[in-house]
C-alpha cells in the first residue's frame, strides 16, 4: 500500500516530519532475553589454596534479593515470553526466601546507545507492594561520570513515578517545560543541600503512572526521548497512547508536554554516554528498606523491619512482575525527511485511530543514599 494513501488515516499531516526511525524492537519471544545479560552477584568460596574469596560482588543497593541466572529464572518461572502474552518478568512468589533474599532477576542490555527514543509498551509493571524496589532505567558503564537515567521507579506503596537523573558534578535543571514536580534540581550525586544520591529527580502527578494504579489503568506507554538538548519522558495511559506511536512513526514534538523534562545548566552529551537499559525488580536495601522510609510508610505495621517481610510472605509479591507488550529504541533519521514514494505493509484493521492496542494487561520522601557501583567489565552496576 502507499504510504500516501494511509496518512489521512493516521492523522499525520505529513509523515516527512517523522525524526525518528526503528533502531531496535527486542520483540516478544524467547530471543528477548537473548539481547540481555542477567547480573548476578558472585558468591563466596574457599579455594584450592584455602584461603576464602568473599565479597567479590554485592547487590549495588543492598536489597534482600538474590539475583538469578538465565537459566535458573526458567527454570523457575520467573521469566518466559511469547508473542501472545508479551514477555514476563517477575520474582519468586511462593517460597519463604533466605539469604541473600529473595530471587528476582536483573537484565542489562548487551547493546548501549547514544541518544535516542526509548518506548516502552507495558500491560502491567511490579504493584505497589510493601519491600519492593522495582526500575526500568538506563546507566552508563562508568557511574557517575557516565550518568544514568531512571525511566521508572518507586519503592514500597508507591502511588506515583519518580523520574530522574544522576551524573558527576556540574549538571543541574531547570524548573519549567515538565507536568511533574520538581523534588531536586542537581543531578550530581553528591550534591549539597541534598540526600546523598538523591541527583535531581521529578515526581508524576498522575498516580496511573506507577505500581497498582497503573495497573489499574490497563497499563500504558512510556517514551523517554534523550538528545544533546534534553532527557524527556512521557507517560501515556492505554486509553490515549498517541497514534504516530501505533504506527512506528513517533513525533514527539506532537505529544504535548512531557511527564519530566530534564534541561537546564548542564552538558547532556558530557553526562551521559553510551547507556545500556535495565529492568530489575529489588527488595528492600538502601531505599525501600532504610528505616526511616520503612518505618514512616503504612509497611511498618505488617512487619518491623522490610527484610523481614519480604523474607516471609511471598505471596505478597505474585504482582511483582513486568508484562512487556513492547520495546522499541528509535534513532534519530540520517536525513531530513523520509522518502514518500516506496511501498509499506500495514494492516488497516488495527483501529489505529482510536488509540487502542491488541496486546493485552505516602509517596517517601527524596531516597537517602543508595550505592551505585560497577565492577571492571561489562554488564554490571545501578541503580
């Protein structure tokens, strides 16, 4: 069909205007996972020398959680993927954990990237359950001075989403162009005047933005667009995912204003180089965990401390799991506009005019310290 001939139908007033093409679709299948490596933390052991080899990894934010092999999250459920149902990830839910906690998985891409806009289409994230600290972010190989971009996060019960940013020294933003609230505007972790760690971050006013009222919602798209210029996120329910995002043609420009937007007096491309994406979802440790969030939140009555009761009740966690409908990384086009005059294949019977998909599915205050490390290597580090 030409290309011509559908623009009408998609409500693009020209297709030409289209700044992004498809870099990457990870898909839905079990080669999902082929495109990620699965961090877990080596353990102890005593050598043929005798001597004993400790503590060569720990969990970077010291969560009550024992991340699993590929091979092992299979074997027990704790990720499959089809293109009927999307891609699961999720954690153990049915047996009393020990230490070092309770099993859950960490993906970190094998591929990294520089610029771009990163879409996530989601039927269900982890709920706002007590003890869990569940992100979809993006770091860089070198923390801090390569930064890191947290997409979605939240910790215990929730209500809304935290967006933010964490650099070295000399990057902070501005309060305007965002519908978010502006908790902190100085990314560098280590900055006065701010919990350790805290980097500048902006709160969702949308409380269908994250864990059970997202859910609640039927899911939805997050667009996060980094260039030179700015990091920028966008939150869209099921119900009003934007068309041109449908179609494989997103315009940001024609999305109105972002969730975040992260600009100001700092040097993006300085700040930030060569990410990778991560999903993981984590117990407890130095956010969720820490006492005075622990022991100020409606969590505290159901057990004195997070370990604890993450420890003992897993059924509490059987909504703790991501169902991916999608993720797609689009790159900047080469050229100015896109060539009109060549044949594609779509199928007018998706109803794409109506925004709709055929897949399926007390806030803490700024987190206190929370260590963020990276062994020599690839694929390590957070959060």
């Amino acid at each position: 069909m030409h290309v011509l001939s559908i623009l009408p139908a998609l409500g693009f007033a020209s297709l030409a205007s289209a700044k992004y093409t498809l870099h990457e679709d990870y898909g839905t299948n079990s080669s999902f996972f082929d495109k990620f490596d699965f961090f877990t933390v080596r353990r102890s052991q005593t050598t043929l020398e005798g001597w004993t080899n400790s503590n060569q990894d720990s969990d970077p934010t010291n969560g009550y959680v024992d991340y699993v092999s590929r091979n092992v999250a299979e074997s027990k459920g704790l990720i499959n993927a089809s293109t009927s149902n999307g891609v699961y990830i999720g954690v153990d839910h049915s047996n009393t954990a020990s230490k070092p906690g309770r099993k859950s998985v960490r993906l970190e891409s094998t591929s990294t990237y520089q610029h771009g806009l990163v879409i996530l289409d989601l039927a269900h994230m982890p709920g706002s359950v007590c003890g869990t600290w569940p992100a979809f972010w993006m770091l860089g190989s070198d923390w801090p001075s390569h930064g890191e971009i947290d997409i979605i996060e939240g910790v215990n019960d929730q209500s809304e989403n935290q967006m933010a940013l964490h650099t070295s020294d000399g990057c902070t933003v501005k309060n305007t162009g965002f519908s978010g609230n502006l908790d902190t505007d100085n990314c560098y972790v280590d900055a006065d005047g701010q919990s350790a760690n805290a980097g500048c971050a902006i709160m969702s006013s949308d409380t269908k933005s994250y864990g059970s009222g997202f859910n609640d919602a039927g899911g939805g798209v997050y667009a996060t667009e980094w260039t030179g210029d700015a990091i920028s996120a966008w939150f869209f329910p099921s119900s009003s995912i934007p068309k041109d995002i449908t179609a494989g043609y997103p315009v940001p420009s024609s999305w109105g204003t972002p969730a975040a937007k992260f600009a100001g007096s700092c040097d993006i491309d300085k700040h930030f180089k060569d990410l990778q994406i991560v999903f993981d979802i984590t117990f407890c440790g130095d956010w969720a965990g820490e006492e005075s969030v622990w022991s100020s939140s409606s969590c505290s009555s159901k057990a004195s401390t997070c370990n604890d009761y993450v420890q003992n009740n897993p059924s509490a966690f059987e909504d703790s799991y991501w169902r991916l409908n999608s993720l797609k990384v689009y790159q900047e086009s080469k050229s100015s506009g896109l060539d009109l005059d060549v044949d594609v294949d779509i199928d007018l019977d998706l109803s794409l005019g109506n925004g709709k998909r055929t897949a399926p599915y007390l806030r803490p205050g700024p987190r206190p310290k929370h260590r963020r490390e990276r062994r020599h290597g690839h694929g390590h580090g957070h959060a």
